[in-house]
C-alpha cells in the first residue's frame, strides 16, 4: 500500500515544465524573500566543481550523473496539496531538476547533495532513492564527447532544510517553489524528461 508521501511523488513525478513557468503557480522564484530563508549551519560553497578528470562513467560508457528532487512540506504528513516541490532553469529555457557528474571521489548521494547545493542553492536531508533514468544530453552530444551525450542519472528526493541567499550558480539559475499539485497538472512528462533537460 502507497505511503501518503508515495502518492505525493507520483504526483510531482511530472513536474517537468519546457518553457516559461505559469505565474500564477510559480510560488517563490529565484530568490525567496529574507523571511522565508531557513539556515542550518555549515560552510556555504562558493564555486562549483569543473573538469571531467574525476568522472564516473558505467561499464557500458554512459556518463553517471546524480542529483535531487528538491521538495518542502509542513508538518510530517506529505500530500499532493501541501508539498511544494523545486525546479531550476538556466535563464529560462527549460525547467529541470538539478543534477550533475558524478565524480570519482565522493559516492553518489554526496554528488546528489553537490549538485543540488550548486545548481539550486538548497540544502537538506535525502529521504528516498526515486529510481535511475537514461537520458541523452544534447549538451554533451555537441561537444563531441566519447560517451555522445549518453548519461544515467541517480535521482533523490532532498527534504529542503536550507535555502542560501546566493549559491555558485546564483547568476546563471533561476529557481522557483511549485505545488506538485499544479506542476502535475501543468505537465503530463514522465520523470525521465526531466532529467533529461539541459542543466
């Protein structure tokens, strides 16, 4: 039998938008104001992580990728109607999740919690394993890379915990709060496509 935050996954499962977000859903985007900040401690991180030297590839040469599905909630009792959930985009085009590389040196729930903090400036606790995704990244697949933009991401879900003023991607995301509720409806896309757009 579902858990009540089962259900409440599957409903945001779809949360994936391909263009501009309807103001009229978006709750809090880019930065939320000053009060709506929560801090938890810890060192806040200044630049993201660049180079491939230290990426993980699988044995069938797909590059490994992790990242989160950011989400908040009141209480202990997650539903469809009291769970907000967080996408980012780069300057508008496209709306995802945040992910990344997965390197060499940290295991993949580090990289998950990294990428997240990078792309999306929160932070928080990983509550569940959502599944792995294939994907094709166009990105990759332009640069010319040996694996041609075939990726295998990891994704969580992260209770967010911590919202920072600025991150290490502050000037290239935007971020904004969705009710998984609305995002369901607002888009019928399978998890998978979210993945799968360009970070």
């Amino acid at each position: 039998r579902a858990s009540s935050q089962q259900r409440a996954l599957s409903s945001m499962s779809a949360a994936r938008v391909s263009s501009c977000l309807p103001g009229a859903w978006c709750l809090e985007q880019h930065m939320p104001p000053s009060s709506m900040l929560t801090t938890v401690g810890g060192p806040v991180p200044v630049n993201s992580r660049v180079g491939r030297h230290k990426q993980r590839y699988a044995e069938t040469g797909e590059r490994l990728v992790a990242g989160c599905i950011p989400i908040k909630y009141p209480g202990s009792d997650p539903t469809a109607d009291t769970v907000q959930v967080m996408l980012i985009s780069r300057g508008g085009k496209g709306w995802t999740f945040p992910k990344g590389g997965w390197e060499d040196d940290e295991t993949v729930e580090a990289a998950a919690r990294r990428e997240t903090v990078e792309e999306a400036g929160v932070r928080g606790s990983i509550e569940e394993h959502v599944g792995t995704f294939s994907f094709r990244s166009n990105k990759q697949e332009h640069q010319g890379n040996a694996h041609q933009g075939r990726c295998r991401a990891h994704m969580f879900v992260m209770r967010v915990a911590e919202e920072l003023e600025t991150w290490p991607e502050y000037s290239q995301r935007l971020r904004c709060w969705v009710s998984s509720s609305s995002s369901s409806r607002s888009s019928r896309r399978v998890m998978g496509q979210a993945v799968a757009a360009a970070s």
